[in-house]
C-alpha cells in the first residue's frame, strides 16, 4: 500500500483529458509508474461520480478512487453529460473505453483487465455497460480489445429503475424533482416501462457476465433498498464469483468506516478475479 507522498512520485496525471467533443466530456487518467509489476492484478480501474445524472463532477468522490491509487494501479476518473438523460451518460461510458483503445499506444494502460466502477448515477452507468457488454440486443458496443475483468457498484440501481424515477419525482424538494427529469428528459412525466427497463441492469444478467461487487445500504432514501433484491438473489446463486456487501443502517452514501470496510472486501474481491 503506497502513502500519499508515493503516490503523488509515482504517478502521471492527465487532466481533463477530453473523449468527445462536449465540454462535459472529460476525464482524469492516473497512469502509475509501477502497474506492470503487479502481474495478473494489473487492472485499469474507470470510476464514475454520482449525482443523480443531474450534478457532481470527477471532483467530488476522489475517496473512491484513493485506495486504488494506493494499489498502484492505473485509473481513469470519469465525467458524463448531465441533464441529458441516462441514455446519453450510459453511452459515454462506451466513448471513453473506446477512446482509451483508439489511443491506447499513449495511455498504455491494461484494457484486458478493465473494472467499471461507480457511487450512485455513477455505479448504474458501469453496471449496465458492464453487464450488457455481452448482449446482443444492447445498442452501444464497445470495441474489440477491451475486456470487462469486474464491476464494482456502490449503491447504483440494479433493478426498480420507474421506483427510483418516482422517489425524485415525487419528492417535494425542488432540487430532487430535478433529479428524477434529468433521468428522462424527453418525457415529460415519467418514462414508459420498457424505456425504463433498457437501462436497468438486471435486464442484461446472466451467467456469463463479469464478477460484481455491490454494496448498499438498508437505509437508503435514493434508492430503495427493496429495488435490490431480486438482483442480489442472482448474484448470490453465485457467491463465489458475486459479493454482496449490505450496511442494515447504511444511508445512500457510505460512512468513511463503511467505506473502508468495503475496500478492504473490494480487494479480497479482485484477487479472485482473472
């Protein structure tokens, strides 16, 4: 486990590096002098921010993506067009996997091992792109020569995705009900079910999918904890492959101890992984 000082020496930071041609369209790249050394474990980790499709930027949750840094391993920190929709965020997902291939022999960064990751909005968008990367039906296709190795979900939805759009919806504060159109903006009430239902991940589940990590909480006023559980039974069916970690008192946001706690399972998690 590196310091904050190491990982300040050993890493290339590229800011702001742009995937399309929205401002909003940028990432951070942490690229590690010493991730060749970890072998088989030499993941490239895309985290994505939270906020409701609506707000936040990279900024804001680097704590999610420190302990990674301090694995040494390489990562890339994501933002997404906000208020445009699910559908437009979860396409940029795809955008920046198939940037980083395009311009891999500058990054050079491990693309047989990726791990989508994410808190909330963010966690939604790694979870569909990563269970749907090998389904057919789903309209946004990643390039050949990029690999989904994990996904790792705090506290994004699974599952109930018209549940979640009314608890913004309905909600009396102002700011929330802005939330929940910046889901589906082009409806001007709430969005038919089979829209809904292409952006939920458990539509794309299977056996074949990569390992997934999710971790909620029983408390959860965004995202009701009940919109979880179908989901969790199938990956439970499989729990050496899955880990599900669930906080009975965890709110939306995990605690600094809860957060910990969960990295520690986040990287028993990843040995397993190959």
């Amino acid at each position: 486990m590196l310091t904050q000082e190491e990982v300040k020496n050993s890493y290339r930071i590229i800011r702001d590096e742009p995937y399309g041609s929205d401002k909003q369209q940028k990432m951070d790249i942490y690229l590690s002098q010493n991730s060749e050394k970890l072998g088989d474990k030499n993941f490239t980790i895309v985290f994505l921010h939270g906020g409701g499709y609506y707000l936040s930027d990279k900024s804001k949750e680097e704590k999610y993506i420190q302990p990674y840094l301090q694995k040494g391993l390489n990562v890339v920190n994501v933002n997404y067009r906000l208020k445009r929709g699910i559908p437009i965020a979860t396409e940029d997902l795809t955008n920046v996997l198939n940037l980083l291939k395009s311009k891999n022999n500058t990054y050079k960064l491990n693309l047989d091992k990726v791990v989508l990751t994410g808190f909330s909005a963010g966690a939604h968008i790694a979870s569909n792109v990563g269970v749907s990367a090998n389904n057919s039906e789903y309209s946004s296709k990643l390039n050949a020569g990029i690999k989904i190795s994990a996904i790792i979900n705090f506290s994004g939805p699974v599952d109930g995705l018209d549940v979640v759009e009314k608890v913004f919806m309905d909600n009396e504060m102002q700011l929330l009900q802005d939330v929940g159109k910046a889901l589906f903006p082009s409806f001007d009430s709430y969005a038919p079910k089979d829209t809904v239902a292409k952006y939920e991940p458990i539509t794309y589940f299977d056996k074949k999918d990569p390992p997934f990590f999710l971790c909620h909480g029983g408390k959860d006023d965004q995202i009701p904890p009940s919109t979880f559980v179908k989901f969790v039974r199938l990956l439970n069916e499989n729990s050496s492959k899955n880990k599900v970690i669930f906080s009975p008192d965890g709110s939306h946001d995990p605690t600094s101890t809860e957060l910990k706690d969960a990295y520690d399972q986040i990287f028993i998690f990843l040995d397993k992984v190959r």
